[in-house]
C-alpha cells in the first residue's frame, strides 16, 4: 500500500499510579514512521490534545494508532484514564480507515468502536508483552508498506495469521456481539463433524481444520458408505426384508445429510 497518514498517540509515561513506564514505545514510533506520515503527539498526552489534533487534520488520517497502557475503565494518558467513550468520540470525529490499539486487553474498546463508527480495528484479547506488542507492530507496519498487499486485514493476516495475539474486527456500524454470525456458524459447523472447540486459534485456521475434516468424512462416505448401502440393496431386495432396508437407509441418507449440512455451514462461512 502507499504511504499513509498516520496519528501515532503513544504515552510512556504516566502520573497514573500501578502503570510502570514504556520507553521502549519509540521502537514502535521509528517502525511507522519509516514508511508512512505520521504525527506523533508530544508527551505529555492530554485528552482534550488528542481531540484538537484530530479536528485540525485535514485530510483525516488513515489510521490512529495507540500505544501505551489501557484497562478497564479507559486509555491511560499522562495524567489520567481516558473512558472508553470518549475513545469512540475521537474515532468518531476523525473517521480513520483503521484504528490500532496496541495495548494490553483491547477487544471491549474495539468492539465499541466497531458497533458505533465504520472504522476497522487491529487489538488484542489478552495481556501481551511490551516486546511482543511492539515486534507486531513493525512487522505489520512493514507488510502493509509492501505493493502488493491490498488491505489492512490482508498485512494483519500475513503478520499474525491465526490471531493468537492481534485479532482484526471490520467496522460494521451495528451491534456487535461476542460470539458473532460467523463465528456461530463455525461452532455450529464443528458439531456436525466432531472434535473438540477450536474457537481460540483463529477463524482462518479453524476453516483450514474443518474443511480436513469435512473432507475425511466425504472420503468415509465414498469408502464405506456409499458401498455398505450397496450390499444392503442386494441382500434386503425381497419384500420381507425392507423393513431392514428401510433402517439402512434411513441411517445412509441421515449421515449424508449431516455431511451436506457441514458442508453447507463451511460454504456459508466462507462467503
């Protein structure tokens, strides 16, 4: 992708006690800003600086990108938190393409942001290390300089393709909630063809898995299957013996019915 105009809201200090000091944010700072525009904002960060920023940019950026501490309750500027809110003001008023929270737990903000704004958004499910944060971070700002990457979600998926440790979430301008379409349908889809819950690894390798499985059973059904209901038409031909032809058959028809449902939920996730 070309260069793209980027808000980098880093604070690696703050006056808020229980949060230690992140000076190994400016790693993170050098790695976008060698292949995009960017404006980093001077620390100290104050919330009413961030909104200013975003007003008096025009074009609005591309992406805003924050780095630093988030908990419960909100961003972790210098000398306060920050709500989720107000978070979801400024993605509002500035409507970036992407906003990335590169911060301990961010999937509450980023689901917020994505049920009110139409903005994507790069975040994690989890705490993760200072290194591991900031080593995602310039590898992804790397492939997303690359020519031939063609979307946000294409360079997140080559830096982290089973999202172990960044997730990716499409602004939609509705609800969203845990557990949504998608991911119902790939739960729905592992109990037609067994095995355990597969749900935290990721839904594009949970869709690499369950097309192996559906496969296996579409080769039991041809290598078994279809075979057995054929001894069984020959030997149950006579009329005193179709009650029990009826049972095989019935028993035939309902496993191919199964495979045909998964195979239909694995088409419908696939769209």
């Amino acid at each position: 992708m070309e260069s793209l105009r980027v808000l980098v809201v880093k604070v690696s200090i703050t006056d808020v006690p229980g949060f230690e000091p992140l000076p190994q944010l400016q790693r993170e700072v050098v790695a976008i800003a060698a292949h995009n525009s960017i404006r980093e904002m001077a620390e100290p960060v104050r919330r009413q600086d961030i909104l200013r920023t975003i007003l008096d940019e025009v074009p609005p950026f591309n992406i805003i990108h924050f780095a630093g501490h988030l908990c419960e309750e909100g961003f972790v500027d210098s000398t306060e938190i920050i709500p989720l809110d107000m978070i979801v003001m400024y993605i509002q008023t500035g409507k970036p393409e992407l906003v990335f929270f590169n911060t301990c737990s961010s999937e509450k903000v980023a689901e917020l942001v994505a049920s009110r704004c139409e903005s994507d958004c790069i975040f994690t499910i989890s705490n993760i290390e200072n290194d591991d944060a900031i080593e995602f971070s310039e590898m992804f700002y790397s492939v997303l300089s690359l020519s031939d990457v063609r979307s946000y979600k294409e360079a997140r998926d080559r830096v982290d393709p089973t999202g172990s440790r960044f997730r990716y979430l499409p602004g939609k301008n509705m609800v969203v909630r845990r557990g949504d379409e998608v991911t119902q349908r790939l739960d729905a889809l592992e109990r037609a063809v067994g095995g355990g819950r597969l749900g935290e690894i990721g839904i594009i390798q949970r869709q690499a898995i369950l097309e192996a499985r559906v496969n296996d059973f579409e080769e039991y059904i041809k290598d078994e299957i279809e075979p057995t209901l054929a001894v069984v038409r020959l030997d149950h031909a006579s009329p005193q013996k179709n009650n029990s032809a009826l049972l095989w058959a019935i028993f035939g028809a309902s496993f191919i019915a199964a495979v045909g449902i998964a195979s239909l939920l694995l088409y419908m996730v696939q769209r």
